[in-house]
C-alpha cells in the first residue's frame, strides 16, 4: 500500500472523517473485513486511493492498438484485477451514481461518496486504464453512468454476467440475464443476502443518495464486491474446460456490454427517444412468453408484447441489437413500446396501422408502406 494512503487510512481509523459520513465507521462494525475499508469523501483522498491500488501499474494507455492492448489484458491471468460496484439513484445514463466500490485484489474495499465533486473523477485513471481488469457484474449502467456522468471510459472489463450467458449457450441452453445472487449461488456456494433490502430499494430509489447511509446500505455495498475476485476465477477455471476459445468469448462479451454507453447517445434525452415513428437501437435483454424485454440507454424500458411484433422478434437472441421502432409509451412513461423496424413498413402514424388480423393489446395497427418508383424506401 502506498505510503500517502497508509496515512489517509489511518486517519480514518482514528475516526477523522467529514461530518457526512462520520456514522459510517459504526456501520462497519461487524461487516467481514471492514477493518480494510477505506472511506473516500474528497477528490484527494480518491487521488491517494487510487494511486494506492495503481502503484507500479502504467495507466496511461491511449495508444492505436489499445483495443488489442485491452484484450490482451482481459485475457491474461496475470494482469491485475480490481472488483468494481456501482450504487445510484435510476444508475444509468440519466441516473446518477451515489457510490462507487472497488476492491484491490489484496482485499482492501474502498467506498467512495459520489455526491461529493471529484471523487469519481480521481478513479479515471484505473476505470480506464486498459492494463487493469475490473471485475463486474452486469457493467452496461454503471459504464453508462461513468460515461455520461463523468466522461470516464470504463475499459478492460471483464462481466460476470456477460461471461455465464456465453458459458450458457455454450452448454447448449438459452442464455439469460443472471443475477449475481444466482452466480454467488452456483459458483461459489453463497447463499444471497438482505432481500429485504432489495425491496426497499425498488420502493425507494433515492435510498442511495442519502447521507448518512445506514448500515444494511453499507453492508449491501461491501457484499457487492468482495466475492468478485473469486467469481472472475470460477468463470475463468469453467471457461477453460468448456473451450479454448471461451475466454476470448468472455473478454469480447464484455467489451460489447461496457460500450452499451454509447447506445442511443445520438439523442440528447430520454423524451426525445419517447416519440411515436423515432428508430432506436435497442439491446436485447430478456424474453418471457408474453413479451421481450430490451435496453435502450434511456433509463427507461423497451418492451415488445403484440403477438405481431413477437413474430417480428423471433430470431432475435439475448445480447442481439436490433434496430427497432418506437409504436407507443406506457401510462407512467417507464416503458416504451417498440417493433421491429422495416424500411417498407411505415410505423409513424399509429392511427394508420390497419391489419389484416386486429392484434390484441396492439397500440395501433400495421400499415403497409409502399415506396414510390425511382426513390429508396427509407
């Protein structure tokens, strides 16, 4: 550990902290290993925090053969590793981070307060460094919000959640979206914590901006990241055995989930994307019988539920991105329904949509556009 961070670290335990979080340290006792977490609550003691997990690193990576550089880096076994969590308010691209979680590999966890100017900005160095892997689960939201937010570009990541949909399909069954509750279950044999919590926060999403955080907040937090390190060497050890190609799989999928950032970004808010006839791109997440589930970068939901649009969807799988068109938006504005778009098919007027077979639940009807001779059907 760096020597200007072992000073920070030790006035911390003395209980010098910034009057926000001064509760914090009560809320430690107990949680496994708190007596290694190190709470950031300004721009320089992030600055420290990072240069303590960095020490001996090269950081600075722009270079024409980054991407390979990064891949590289993903892929072997040796390059070091930081587990990474964000906590927020609708986290995303128009959310807003509330904490940031990083664990060194040698087990220290740091909570940086995000509210506070300049903390999230002291990480850049490491979120985007292309030699130091950070280990996530489901990055898309967090990279958004980093983007966004604090014009940081999340690189080398490798995602937990990206790599257990690549071993699924590989086995032969559908992939899906998994919890880390449920890979912390098959992986790693840990039974999932504080559900109750989880409740509390689908009711109350400003829970994470408040300070001071409570201490099931905290220990909610601290569970995020520190079972990471051994998840990444679960999935790395069942990628081996399935395939030799599998690795590069992992490391592939989840540079496509970290540039989910960039999705939609042509557009400057989310209401702009919400208009009937507007052409998004939208990322393919999960599919029931009754309807499709897709990310739009938008903070808020596409969904697909007419048995026409279904059919339309049908070959898609999840982690496909489909160019689709917005035909409609839920009561309370959370959804925006989409089909799929065809430049033969004119979805901008909902009210002209006939079909031959009325659909159940449709938005409007389907009307066929046919394009004029010597012109593109756009």
């Amino acid at each position: 550990m760096a020597p200007a961070f072992s000073r920070v670290v030790s006035r911390w335990s003395r209980g010098q902290l910034p009057r926000a979080l001064l509760i914090l340290p009560g809320h430690l006792r107990g949680c496994a290993g708190s007596q290694r977490v190190h709470l950031v609550t300004s721009e320089a003691q992030g600055r420290e925090a990072c240069a303590a997990l960095t020490q001996g690193i090269q950081v600075d990576q722009e270079s024409e053969d980054g991407e390979e550089a990064e891949l590289k880096a993903v892929l072997n076994p040796l390059s070091p590793t930081v587990a990474l969590d964000c906590e927020g308010v609708r986290l995303g691209r128009f959310g807003r981070i509330s904490l940031l979680q990083l664990q060194g590999s040698e087990g220290q966890v740091i909570l940086g307060d995000a509210l506070r100017t300049g903390v999230v900005k002291a990480f850049a160095p490491l979120l985007e460094s292309r030699q130091i892997v950070k280990v996530i689960h489901d990055c898309r939201e967090d990279s958004a919000a980093l983007f966004h937010q604090h014009g940081i570009h999340l690189r080398a990541v490798f995602d937990t959640q990206a790599s257990h949909a690549v071993l699924e399909k590989r086995a032969g069954r559908e992939a899906y979206q998994a919890s880390a509750s449920e890979l912390l279950k098959q992986y790693l044999h840990i039974e999932p914590e504080q559900t109750e919590l989880k409740s509390a926060m689908l009711q109350d999403p400003g829970l994470w901006a408040r300070r001071p955080l409570s201490k099931g907040l905290v220990r909610y937090a601290l569970h995020s990241v520190s079972h990471l390190h051994q998840l990444h060497q679960s999935l790395v050890a069942a990628g081996k055995e399935s395939s030799s190609t599998a690795l590069e799989e992992f490391a592939r999928a989840s540079k496509r989930a970290a540039e989910y950032r960039v999705l939609n970004s042509n557009f400057p808010t989310a209401q702009s994307m919400a208009k009937i006839g507007t052409r998004l791109w939208a990322l393919v997440a999960s599919r029931t019988a009754d309807k499709l589930l897709l990310k739009l970068n938008a903070g808020r939901v596409g969904m697909v539920s007419t048995p026409g649009a279904l059919r339309r969807f049908k070959e898609v799988q999840l982690g496909d991105l489909v160019l689709c068109c917005v035909s409609g938006v839920s009561l309370d504005g959370r959804y925006i329904y989409l089909d799929r778009y065809d430049h033969d098919w004119d979805f901008f007027d909902h009210q002209l949509r006939p079909a031959q077979e009325p659909e159940v639940g449709a938005y409007g009807r389907e009307h066929r556009f046919r394009s004029g001779l010597g012109r593109p059907a756009y």
